[in-house]
C-alpha cells in the first residue's frame, strides 16, 4: 500500500493588523534581531539639568536608530537593516525611554542628542514587551532630561508630541488635546495594562517612543501607535510607565520573555500565534530556543492570538512570575516542524511537523464529502481482496517511525494485517477520500498473538483539530478517547471501563463505533459497552488502528470494515 504520512497542518497566510504603529515596526520597517539587553547598572545620579520650558524639550528627546538581522513574515529574512524612532531622557546620567517594539532585539543601537551630527552609542538596559517600554543607557553624561508629570490628565487638555517622524533628522513638536484618559491598549504587538491615553497631537513612523509633554516640559504619556485614518493616536500613561520604567532602570525586565513581534493569522482565523521578528539575547525565549521567524502558537497550553492582539499572550506573562516555568508551542516556518518546550525550562524539542501543501478538508450538507477520488465509495464493505483499493488508505504514526521495518500493514489472502514487530508502534490507518459528518463504521479483527494489544476505532479525524477514538484491548478494558491537536495535542479519556463482552486473548471480535451528533457509541460483539457525548469535532475522516506495547510482536487480521449511515 501507498506509506503517506499525513501532516496536520493547513498553508499560513499571514495578515497583518489594521491598527498600524505609530513608528515602523522593526520588522516592517527593515531593521532589528539580536541584543545587547541585561548588562548591569548603576544606581542614577542626583538630577540636574531638568527641562522646566517647552523650548528646551529638544534637548532631551532622541532620536534612535536600531540596526540588525530580523525576519519579517511577509519579506523574510532582514540583514543589517536600520530603523528609527524617538526617546526621551530621563536621567542627567543618560537613561532614555522609548518603545521595546523600538529597539528590543537589535545588534546595534544607535542615539542622536540634541541636534548633535554623531550618534552616540546606547545599550539596551532592560524592556517591557506587554508594556511596550524600554530603557536605554545613552553613552556620556551630564544629559538634559524630562520629569514626569504629576498633575491629573484630564479630557481636553492641551499637550504636546514631540519626536523624529518619518526618521527624518528634524526634530518635530505637534500640538494637540488629550481625546480620551481611557483607551484601551491591546494591539497586535503589546497589551499595555493600565492607563493609556487618547490623543490628537499628530504623529507618524518614526515618533514611537517620543514623550507626550505639557507647555513646561513634563511628561503625560509615552506615544506608541495611532489609526491616521481616523485621526487617533495612542500614548502609554505617565501613571503606567513611571513604576514599569523604575524597575527598568534597575535592570530587570517586566512583563517580557525577549521577544519583538506582532500577532498574526490565517485567512479564516483559524490559525493564529505572535509571529517572532527578533529575540534578546539571553531572554527566557532565547534560553528555550524561540527564534525570528518562529510563530508562537501556544503559551501555557493557551492558543494565543485569537482575537487579533498580545491580551492573552501577555494575560499568562503577568499572571506568573518573570522566572516561572511556562510550556510553549512554536511553529517553525522554515523547516515546517512544531516545537514544544517551556520558557525557564526545557528547550524547545521538535514533536511534529506541518505542511504547507496541506488545504482544509471540504464539506457538504450530506453526511459525507468526496475528493478527486471519483472511484471511491463513501458506503461499503472492504474485505480486502484483489479489487481492494488501498491507494485509498494511508496512515500516520503517533508513536514509532513508519520507516520502521518491524512495522508492516499489508493485504494478504483476503485480510488487512498488521505485522507489529517492535515496542510502543501506533499506526493510525484512515480512509482518505471522504470525510464524514454522522456515520457507523464495523470491522472484524482476528488476534493471533499472545501480546497486549489495543485495537482502534477512529471517527472525525480532522489532522487541525484530532479524532475520537475507540480503543478495545484484548486484556478486556476499553476506553472512548478525544484527542486534542489543536490546544493540548493529548488524548483526553471520555470514558474508561471493560467488557465481558470482549473476547481475550487469540480471538476473534467484531467492533462497532457509532459517531452521530455528539454522541459516541460503542459496541462490541454486537453489545452496547458505553455511550459518551462530546462536541469538540463534527466532521472528519474514520480509521483504524493496532498498537504495540512493551512486549511484542503483535499479530492482528481485520477481516472486514464495514462503513455505513448509522
């Protein structure tokens, strides 16, 4: 028979968000990678030289340019591109503020003071990607710097936004109001927890990371993204990002596991995950082997992305400490494989594999659905003899390799064997040409050996979200299984118990699974053993399946399958 593997995964398209950033994403904007981030600090210097007027607010905004490799999920692979955007000076000492979507990642960062034709070289001291915030130590001192305001911010109030848009050299100040005290700050590349700020001070790429300041000089919000076709534009709160910012300065990360990227999907939002530009060098992520272009699908065994922002993603990072072990699954696009790990943990270790040649399963209002297979019935009973089609049948491995020679599924004299010569072997045979809404599917299986062994009804396997699956040893236990390849990628037992019923040992059974609606039935030698209700999956392909454990070998013939409207 035709040995396909069957890859569960469908082609990503990826879209990007509508809400676009104020300055350019890295990684829409050819420019970062790998960092410099976690050096140590030193403890700031009794300030001097605080901007007091709106005139001298140059003198402490910056303009920042971050350099390196990263991967962009429309263009691919970026090497050494620049981007720019702005900061501010918080310190005479020269500790900046700006966006971590602004420099978290990047090899080389690069800062120009106050008009000054030369940059001057900055570190990444610590970032907030759930907060999108970041502090930067600026090579020199003796720095003008902005205090924060302290005044309450109230609607209409008169502010203004200064910064490098557009990544021009030219310092720009736009006057506004502020619009809203109470904006919500979920977007496709942070979830900001706390005060954000609606404003209409005029911004664009290049002014992310500058400081939102009255008419003497203090700081009301961070700028960080806008809506220009609605003429709206978004600020972090000076009340969010004085507390996240000291910590910064400290050297300690907030609310981040290292990496710089954006939330995306497919066309039909089926699949999502926070699609990775860059990552800091020596992050949780980078230590559990996440890398630019991986798309991370799960943290925690929760699927993130789902709603077009960083919400959930960032809800697990703050619900659990900096150093907390946290499972994750990634997809690497540029080998097709799927990776599990944990961030403070294991590292990511490859457990399966997608492919992008893969499209979802059709489906009609009956109770079945075909492929180009025009021969194919969706009705029948196989006894697998010459005129057996086995072209229609393929199958997949949940535990061994099907290059195994000590696993072999063959037709021979009228039956299906299945020749099982090694330990812990689960082949999965399904019938490919139809997938199925409400149907009863009978087979007759024939032990001829000594060993444990399971036999297996599978219905509704869809390779995107997984099967239910009848599993009946010859020990006489059963159980009634979900498993679950969308979230958890684990069986999930619906039911466990056994059976008089079962004939134990070398013997012969016949095995009847009915999945109709959400109810799950199962029969053995014409007996009703349990019914079960589930509603995780209503359509799929069926199959069958003979497992091998530790002792082995195992000998199993079916003798017939029988697949009918129940």
């Amino acid at each position: 028979m035709d040995k396909r593997i069957v890859k569960p995964f469908i082609t990503l398209i990826l879209l990007l968000s509508l809400v676009s950033l104020a300055c350019n994403l890295p990684f829409l904007t050819k420019a970062t990678a790998t960092s410099t981030a976690g050096e140590a600090t030193v403890a700031p210097s009794k300030k001097t030289g605080a901007v007091t007027k709106l005139s001298d607010v140059q003198k402490a905004v910056v303009q920042i340019e971050s350099e390196g490799t990263f991967m962009d999920p429309e263009f691919g692979l970026q090497v050494n591109s620049a981007g720019r955007g702005s900061g501010f000076i918080i310190d005479p000492d020269g500790y900046a503020v700006t966006n971590n979507h602004v420099v978290t990642g990047a090899a080389l960062v690069k800062v120009w003071v106050n008009g000054e034709s030369e940059p001057r070289n900055a570190r990444v001291v610590a970032y907030s990607e759930c907060n999108d915030l970041a502090v930067i130590k600026i090579e020199g001192s003796d720095f003008s710097y902005l205090d924060w305001y302290d005044g309450e911010i109230t609607t209409g109030m008169e502010i203004y936004l200064a910064g490098f848009p557009l990544g021009e050299p030219e310092f720009s100040l736009t006057k506004g109001i502020i619009s809203k005290t109470r904006a919500s700050g979920d977007t496709s590349w942070t979830a900001i927890s706390g005060g954000v700020l609606g404003h209409d001070a005029t911004g664009n790429p290049g002014n992310s990371g500058g400081p939102l300041v009255t008419s003497d000089g203090k700081v009301v919000g961070i700028h960080f993204a806008s809506r220009k076709d609605a003429n709206q534009y978004f600020a972090i709160s000076e009340s969010t990002a004085k507390s996240v910012v000291a910590d910064l300065m400290k050297g300690q990360d907030v609310d981040s596991i290292g990496v710089n990227g954006s939330v995306v999907s497919n066309d039909d939002g089926s699949i999502t995950g926070v699609w990775v530009a860059s990552v800091a060098s020596g992050s949780a992520a980078d230590k559990a082997g996440i890398k630019p272009g991986d798309l991370i699908v799960q943290l925690e065994n929760l699927v993130v992305g789902t709603d077009g922002t960083m919400a959930d993603y960032c809800s697990v990072i703050r619900t659990h400490d900096s150093d907390s072990t946290l499972s994750v699954t990634v997809w690497r696009w540029s080998t097709g494989e799927i990776l599990e790990g944990q961030l403070n943990g294991r590292e990511l270790e490859v457990t399966g594999t997608f492919d992008d040649s893969m499209s979802s399963s059709s489906s009609s209002a009956d109770s079945s659905s075909t492929s180009s297979t025009s021969e194919a019935q969706p009705y029948f009973t196989d006894e697998f003899d010459d005129s057996s089609d086995m072209n229609n049948y393929s199958y997949f491995m949940m535990s061994g390799d099907a290059d195994d020679p000590n696993m072999n599924i063959y037709t021979e004299n009228g039956q299906l064997v299945f020749d099982l010569n090694g330990p812990e072997l689960w082949p999965y045979l399904t019938y490919d040409p139809y997938t199925y809404y409400d149907t009863e599917v009978d087979f007759e299986a024939e032990n001829l050996g000594n060993n444990n062994n399971n036999v297996s009804i599978i219905c509704r396997y869809d390779p995107d979200r997984g099967w239910y699956e009848f599993n009946i040893a010859n020990n006489g236990l059963y159980n009634i299984l979900y498993y679950d390849a969308l979230v958890d990628h684990a069986y999930k037992r619906l039911f466990d118990g056994g059976s008089t019923s079962i004939h134990m040992g070398r013997a012969t059974n016949q095995y009847t699974a009915i999945c109709k609606g959400d109810s799950l039935s199962l029969y053995i030698n014409g007996v009703l053993a349990r019914t079960v209700h589930d509603s995780n999956l209503s359509q799929g392909q069926i199959g069958i399946s003979v497992s091998s454990f530790e002792d082995y070998p195992v000998l199993v013939n079916v003798n017939w399958l029988t697949i009918s409207e129940p």
